[in-house]
C-alpha cells in the first residue's frame, strides 16, 4: 500500500519543474474582480465531511499491497470519492480560485472544457481526488494552454454538479467568465 501511494506521488513529468506532484497553489495577490469571492478548496467540502472515514479503522502502514484488506479499503475508498458530498453553501456563487489545469481534450493548444483540481498531478500521475474537490470548468471561451497541468485563476459561478470523466468524476461545475494564468 505504501509502496504504490509513494510510486503515485514520485511521478513527476519532465515538463513541470516548477511544481511537484501533490503541491498546492499558495493564495496570491493578484487581480481579481470584484464581484468573485476568492474561495479555497476547503470551502468546497461540506461541514464535518470525512474523507478517510471508510478506513480510519485500518493500520494502512501494517498492511502489504497485495493484502486483500488493503485492496477493499482502496476499492472503498475511491468509490466514496466518486460520491463525495458536494457543499451546497456554495451553490450558485460568483467565485474564483486557483487551481490546476487539466484539459478534457488531448493535443490541443486551446481546450474548450477542462477539469480544475487543488494539486499538481492530480488525476493525471495520481488517483484523481474525491469529486467534492475537482471541479469541471466550462469557459466562455476557448482557453488557450502551454500544456497539461497549467496553473491558473478561474472566475465564474458555481453549481453543484456531477460529472463523470475519464480523468475524474467532479462534484461541480463552473461556468467560466475569465480563466487566466496564475501569479503569485
């Protein structure tokens, strides 16, 4: 188990030195409009939402990954994900947030709809993150990129909605006003 999580996460492609694999976009000072509310990623998970809750019982670092304990907790675990609860207080706002880029359509140099997620690599070189943290991006306008995972702003309004994708299912669904590259 520790073995293929440490595998997942050392997967970095050549072509992103400037983040690693797991990493987070720090809050920046940028220009934003002013009638979005910067939001983070932990203001979409719901109040008292658990993502472990299904193994918290389970010594994962006792187990082996061949172990079939560990192979249904990891089974359990991903479908919870999938159906991670979305935070209907955020329902319908104007909001924008900073996130990775990771396009639905390959070989591309602009991408009409892509998936936002809170980490470098995700859903790309690791297990996607529960759908109450990816959201799926659907801008104005096509959005030209300089590659696979390309930090940037999102501004628009939010809505709590479901997806299924090869790259991830996504708990919501943000219809884009202004994607714009990322500055710290």
């Amino acid at each position: 188990m520790k073995t293929l999580l440490l595998l997942l996460l050392s997967c970095t492609p050549a072509w992103a030195a400037d983040y690693k694999v797991g990493e987070r976009l720090p809050a920046a000072a940028a220009d934003k409009p002013a009638h979005y509310k910067e939001v983070t990623w932990d203001d979409l998970l719901p109040k008292g939402w658990d993502p472990m809750q299904a193994i918290k019982d389970l010594k994962l670092d006792k187990l082996k990954d061949s172990d079939p304990r560990a192979v249904e907790a990891m089974a359990k675990l991903r479908s919870m994900w999938n159906e991670a609860p979305a935070n209907p207080a955020i329902q319908g706002r104007p909001v924008r947030i900073a996130g990775f880029m990771v396009p639905l359509e390959s070989g591309r140099q602009e991408v009409k709809e892509f998936l936002l997620v809170p980490y470098f690599g995700a859903c790309i070189h690791v297990p996607p993150p529960p759908a109450n943290q990816i959201i799926h991006v659907l801008p104005e306008r096509p959005v030209k990129t300089k590659g696979v995972m390309d930090a940037v702003w999102v501004s628009g309004v939010i809505e709590l909605a479901s997806s299924r994708t090869d790259m991830g299912d996504s708990g919501y669904r943000l219809r884009a006003k202004k994607v714009e590259p990322y500055k710290e």
